[in-house]
C-alpha cells in the first residue's frame, strides 16, 4: 500500500508537470476567441476526443462500476444510454448549431429572442456548470482520499488546484491538448482494470454463476435497467444535449461538417468505453462480497495489481476526472465572461477576465463539493435545472418560428420555480405534490409543462417573425443562408 502511493504520488507530479509543460509550449492566447475557441483552428478528431473526454469523468469511471455492482449490465442505462442519446441529437443538430455562427447559447438566445432571455438562460447555463463542475470535484475527493490517504478536504484541493492552474492558463487549446493526453492515459487505464478484474473474475462465465448463485436473474440482461434509470434517461439525456461545453466543441469546429464528423466520432467511441466500465463492476461482484470502500475500481487496482501499474491506472482515472472538471471550468468562464458580464475595452483586459473567471467559478464549485460530497446527488441538481429550464426554449428556438421572447422567458421561470420546488421537498419541507421525488414522472411532468407554457404564452403574445426567420435560415431550417464566421 505504501509503494502504491508514492508510485501514485510521484506520478501525479510528473503527469502535472507534463500537462503543465505542454500548456506553456502551446501557442499563447491572444484573443478571446483562442481562450475559449482556439480559434476554431482544430481538426475533428482532436475535438471528438475532447468531447469523449469531457463526458467521461467521475460518474463514468467510478460510479457506473459501482452501480454495477449490484444491477449488472442494466448499469449501462445509468451513464451510457443517456450519453448515446445525447450524442445521437448532437449527430442530428450539430450543423445546425455550427451554422447559426453565434459561439455561445447565450448570443444563440439573443439573436432569436432578446438580450433579457439570453441573460436568463446564461445565468441557469452557469449554475449547471459550475454544480457539475463540483460533482468532479467531490469525485476526485473520493478517488484521491481512498488512494493517497488524504482527508477528503485537501484530495479535493489537490485535484482542483491542478486542473486550476492549467486551465487558467491554457485556455481552450490547453483543455483539448492535455484531453488527448488524458484520453490516452484514460482508455490504458479502464483496459486495464477490466482485463485484470475480468480475467479473476472468471469472465462472463464466472460473472453469470456467481450471479446465479446470489439470485440475480437479471444481472446479465442490459434492458433490466431500463425501467430502475429512465429518470436518468430523460434528465441526463435532455441536459447534456443542450450541455454547453459541447456546443463550445460544435462551435469550435472548422466547419459544420468537421462538427457533424466529431459527434459520430464520438457516438460510437462511447459504446465499448461505457460497456467496459460496467462489465469491470460486474467482475467486482464475483471478487467482492460486498462493495469495497472507495469503490470496485479503486478496490481491484489495490488488490489484484502491481504498484507500478496501480499508480498508471491512478493517473489515468485522476485524468477523467481531470478532462471533465477543466472542459466544465472553462465554459463556465467562459458563459460568465461573454454572457453575462458587459465586455471589457480591451481584447487584452477580456483575456486577462477571462482567466479571473475561471477562478471565480473553480471557488464557487469548490464550496459546493465540500458541502455536498455526493456525485448523483450534484449531478441530478445541476441537471434538473437544465432540462425543466432551458431545453425547450433552446431547442424549440431552432424549429418552432412562433415561438417568441415572452413565451422563452415564461418557459424557463416555470421550469426553475418547478425546480426549486422539487429542491425544497427533497429538503424535508412538507409540500403538496402528487409526483414520485426524482422519478421519471417528475422530469416529464416538469419539461411538459416548461414546454406548456412556452407554446401557449408564444401563442397569446405578438410574434417575432422576421427574428425567427432570420435565425432558422442561418441554422438552415428555413431558407438557405451563408453562415457567418
């Protein structure tokens, strides 16, 4: 155990210093649009591995395994069904969302309703970021506690500080240049851990009579899932949809081919990576007999591994931590700075704003992960908030041409004052509701009626014709338009 650690230990000072190293090689940022788009200058497939990257982070690697676990391949629907889902629309919206030529949802929002309806979706955008910002954090709490034998306080701090550091100072290109390297080290990494821990395991042969003998008939049967995680689904799938840091991707691509090219990319890289990581719980139920503490991952890395390559897997799962946390941080800062805050005088005070931005949200997130140390519990949060109050208005803005300023802003109130509602019930208050907490129900009940309300206050209210017109042309559902740069 203590090998393992100062294996560990040292190697997350040489991967830091690495990263490090390659932030400060990299072109420097000039503008505002390198910092947060690298000047839409990357190909493709450097974008689609920071797409996989960005999505494949705490929830992916630790608690899927764990859920594992105990529902076997029905785990799948937890993390894996929403991402395909996802992505599936991305494939579908992609050109759209490049062609339009506003870099951010919140001058997207502008231009097809009002500066108020921008300022509003923007500010619920930046409280999903940054809440998901702290779910990696309390992961990468967990993860390095178990493994350095930190307190869960300064593993936090650790984790944070270095994503901190490089993202301040990289900008975007820093965030998709170290993503590849963390990629790499991730994808080693999770082969690893599955190949070790299957192979003890016995395979699915070992996994099926194991299962057998405890009487889990539906372990081995992915649709078992479906029904316990459609919550998840629905909520998960709707919000990382309209997900921010992925429209900052789509934005950032060359072209709105290179954007439809890097959402396939994805879609089917994300397959066999989620299928890995729930198999590798599955092999934890043969190994263990009860869930270990820290979780299956960390568990199978300390007992069925040697130091050297535990502290290799350390480093792997410490970068999809990482490569979601930076990618969270840096759209945060950067929906604050072009957003939300009225622009500097300057291209070198924006940038310099910029990277105080990023500050400021990494402190916000960090106070949340240290009063709320669970990642479900964070993400659902952030999530909630995002599809009750944001999915209709964004989405519909692109297809509905009645759709209008006053029916946007109704939209998004009703669907975080359902959200808040649901917040204070969940927090003891005794309030009238005839919908299961955290249930499927709640999440379409709730996008029903933001979705309601948006159609029916359009309805009663002047439209805005030419706006909307102008808008969908651009993203190409209405007449055909040269997109701008």
């Amino acid at each position: 155990m203590n090998l393992l650690r100062i294996f560990s230990l040292a190697g997350l000072v040489l991967y830091f210093a690495a990263l490090l190293l390659a932030v400060m090689r990299e072109k420097k940022n000039q503008t505002v649009l390198d910092y947060f788009f690298a000047g839409r200058s990357l190909p493709y497939w450097a974008l689609s591995i920071t797409f996989i990257a960005s999505w494949w982070g705490a929830g992916s690697a630790l608690s899927t395994a764990d859920l594992a676990y105990d529902d076997g391949l029905g785990a799948f629907w937890y993390y894996g069904v929403p991402v395909l889902l996802s992505t599936f629309l991305m494939i579908l919206c992609a050109k759209g969302i490049r062609r339009v030529g506003y870099l951010t949802q919140g001058r997207m929002m502008a231009a097809r309703y009002s500066d108020k309806t921008a300022k509003i979706l923007s500010l619920l955008v930046l409280v999903f970021m940054v809440f998901n910002a702290a779910s990696q954090m309390v992961g990468i709490g967990d993860f390095f506690g178990t493994y350095l034998g930190l307190p869960y306080e300064g593993a936090v701090l650790a984790g944070t500080l270095i994503v901190l550091i490089y993202s301040m100072f990289g900008g975007f290109r820093g965030v998709v240049l170290t993503d590849i390297i963390q990629f790499v080290l991730l994808l080693i990494s999770a082969v690893l851990v599955f190949a070790v821990g299957f192979s003890k395991a016995g395979g699915l042969e070992g996994i099926r009579q194991a299962a057998q003998t405890a009487g889990k008939t539906g372990f081995l049967d992915m649709g078992a899932g479906a029904s316990k995680y459609s919550m998840y689904v629905i909520t998960f799938g709707c919000a990382w949809m309209i997900q921010a840091n992925v429209w900052q991707r789509i934005s950032a691509a060359r072209s709105d081919k290179d954007a439809r090219k890097m959402t396939v990319m994805s879609f089917f890289a994300y397959i066999p990576l989620y299928l890995i990581v729930v198999l590798t719980g599955m092999a934890g139920f043969v190994l263990y007999p009860s869930l270990p503490k820290g979780g299956v991952v960390t568990a199978i890395v300390m007992d069925y591994m040697s130091p050297v390559l535990g502290a290799l897997v350390f480093i792997g799962i410490s970068a999809a931590i990482m490569s979601t946390m930076d990618s969270l941080l840096n759209t945060a800062s950067m929906t604050l700075v072009l957003d939300l805050l009225p622009p500097a005088e300057s291209e070198e005070k924006q940038l310099a704003r910029s990277r105080m931005a990023t500050l400021g949200v990494t402190a916000a997130a960090l106070v949340i992960s240290m009063g709320i140390r669970s990642i479900l519990k964070i993400s659902w949060m952030a999530s909630d908030i995002i599809t009750t109050g944001v999915f209709v208005p964004l989405i519909m803005g692109f297809f509905w041409r009645r759709g209008n300023t006053a029916g946007a802003i109704a939209s998004m109130l009703t669907g975080f004052a359902y959200c808040i509602y649901n917040l204070l019930i969940s927090l003891g208050l005794p309030l009238p509701s005839f919908w299961q907490a955290q249930s499927a129900q709640q999440v379409v009940l709730g996008v029903g009626l933001s979705f309601a309300v948006y159609v029916c206050v359009s309805l009663l209210t002047p439209p805005e014709t030419e706006k909307a017109r102008n808008f969908m042309s651009l993203a190409g559902f209405g007449r055909e338009k040269e997109s701008k740069d």
